[in-house]
C-alpha cells in the first residue's frame, strides 16, 4: 500500500504537534474551516490550526461540512467558507464534505447540482475545489464520472484498496502518527497536482469594438461596457493573455461569419471579427486551457440600455443559446469576462 502522508482534522483533534507530525512522513494536512451556511459555524480550532500546520511547513488544504438542501443554499456555504478562510494562501484545493444523511432524500441529481455550485463558488475565487464523499454517495447519491472531470476528487472508504480513482483516498478514521496521541484519520495522496498552487491566477481578457466609423477603447473583463449607446456595432477584438480563444460575429439578416482567433485591428482576416459597415448581431466566443474557466459573455439591445442574458462559450441547453445577441437586433453593447 502507498505511504501515509496527509492527515485531516477540525476542532475534535486538539493539542497537535505538528512538527512531530512532519518528522513522522506527513507533508500536508486538511483543515476543517467549517459548516453551513453561517460565518458562525466557522470551525473553532481553524485559526490555530492553520497557523500551527503552516509553522511547521506542512502543506495545507481545507474542506467545508455541507447541510444544503438547495444550489442556493450550496452557493451560501462556498461563501461562508470563503470568508471563514479570509483569501489564505493554500497549497491544496478547497473540499465540499458531503457525507450528511439529511441530503439523502434529495436525489443523485440534485445533490450533484449542490456539489457543482459549491465547487464554482469556489472557483470564482480563483481557488480550486474538490468534492470529498464515501464510496456509497459517489457511487448512489453523486454523479461520479461528472464531478471527476471538473473537481478533485477525495475519496472515503475504510478498505485495503480504494475502489474509485482519486486523487486523495481517505483509508482509515483510526489511523495513528506521531504528534497526535489518538486516533486521526489518514490519507493517501495519489495526484500530486493536488499540490499546484490552488490561487488560480484568471487570464487577463481584454477587447473592442467597432462602431460608428472607429475602433472603440480596450476593456478589460467588466470593468468597463465596449460600445456606445445607440451605434451599432460592425466589429469586435479580443484577446487573452493565456489559454486558447477564438470567436466569430453574426451579420444582421446574414451569416456567421468564419472564426478568428486574432488581436489586430488592421488585419480582417484573423485580427478581428466583422466586416466594417455591416452590422452584427450577435456574437460567440470560446475558451479553454486554463483551468476550467470559460468565456462568459452578454450583448445589449441597440438603443434599449438593456443587456441580454450571459452566455457561456458556445453551451447551448435550456438556458443557454450558445451566442449572445438576439438575430435580427442590432447590438450596441458588450461586455466579456472569464468565469
């Protein structure tokens, strides 16, 4: 069996030596920072024993003990945690701790939905999320194969062998090293990516348009609307300073026009999207490679000061339509950001 080398521990686990800890094999440690909904559920011992782990040299992640019966209640508790945690520096990603029976009754989707609200709360805040559960509720109450592909996943299961791929498996609740003289629970590492700064640093997006005869200032993400209020917009440029991006406009009572991927107003065939003197209305983008972040975008209404929903890269469901922009409506806003 790999070696022990991550323990995790909330306010039950007190008087911890941690560099005895660390002499002993153990290189990270899991804190509880808390439950709920409430700042006031923040875990008691958090403070010390961040403060402690972090003295010692011990890599550090955190996990939050989840009562949601709602996305919106999963959306409170990301936010509750993320003030409990103050925008510390962690070495490890934030972990949604679903194991409470009162969920149950809530169904494998729904609760799905509760992890991936929690875990894109998260992530707004440029952290890393993973979901921590045991195998029954990865195998009955979570969509498995779905959070594995966006989340870190920590795995529980009391066994010689875990039974799901992880990148942390949980292996007993009676484990024993120095430091600590009761029973704590350990923890295999599998992916040492878990390791990679968790402080995502967001790709910087920035882009223009054309309108009324001239090229328009850069914005930056959403500190500002690209456009003017009644001219109409015939061209648009974007850039990001990491990852992939391409997008492609919409004529108004035309065609999509080819993808471009470019930054360079004096070039139209790849430096911008658009044709000078034609009208668009609407517009897709689409971004990858870093992270998980994706494009999320909106256009407003010629002359009705009023912006349609956002879109997310090209995701076209029952609440999305793939573009922003309503075909037939000349635009006259837009405003694009990574989330």
């Amino acid at each position: 069996m790999a070696r022990v080398t991550c323990v995790d521990i909330s306010e039950f686990q007190q008087g911890i030596n941690f560099n005895k800890m660390k002499n002993d094999g153990i290189k990270a440690v899991i804190i509880r920072a808390g439950y709920g909904r409430e700042t006031s559920q923040k875990d008691n011992m958090f403070e010390s024993h961040f403060r402690n782990a972090k003295n010692a040299n011990l890599k550090i992640g955190v996990y939050w003990y989840s009562y949601a019966d709602s996305v919106n209640d999963a959306e409170k508790e990301a936010k509750a945690c993320l003030e409990c945690i103050k925008n510390k520096s962690l070495d490890m990603p934030i972990y949604y701790d679903l194991e409470d029976s009162s969920q149950l009754h809530l169904g494998k989707t729904k609760i799905t939905e509760i992890a991936e609200r929690f875990c894109e709360t998260i992530k707004k805040s440029n952290y890393r999320a993973g979901v921590y559960a045991n195998l029954n509720w990865f195998n009955n109450y979570l969509d498995y194969d779905k959070l594995k592909k966006k989340y870190s996943i920590w795995l529980a299961q009391y066994n010689s062998v875990n039974e799901l791929s992880c990148d942390i498996w949980q292996n007993s609740s009676t484990g024993r090293v120095s430091g600590y003289g009761k029973n704590i629970d350990t923890n295999i590492i599998f992916n040492e990516n878990v390791f990679e700064n968790v402080k995502i640093e967001k790709p910087t997006l920035t882009y223009r348009v054309f309108a009324d005869g001239r090229w328009y200032d850069e914005v930056k993400g959403l500190s500002n609307i690209a456009g003017r209020k009644k001219q109409a917009i015939s061209g648009v440029a974007v850039k990001v300073s990491a990852g992939k991006l391409c997008y492609r406009v919409h004529l108004l009572n035309g065609d999509w026009l080819p993808w471009v991927s470019g930054y360079d107003i004096k070039d139209d065939i790849n430096g911008y999207a658009g044709i000078k003197g034609k009208v668009i209305d609407a517009i897709q983008v689409e971004f990858s490679g870093v992270d998980d972040y994706k494009a999320t975008y909106r256009a407003r209404k010629q002359g009705k000061n009023k912006f349609m929903p956002y879109q997310h890269n090209t995701e076209h469901d029952t609440e999305q339509d793939g573009y922003a922009g309503l075909l037939g409506t000349k635009i006259d806003g837009l405003q694009i950001t990574l989330t």
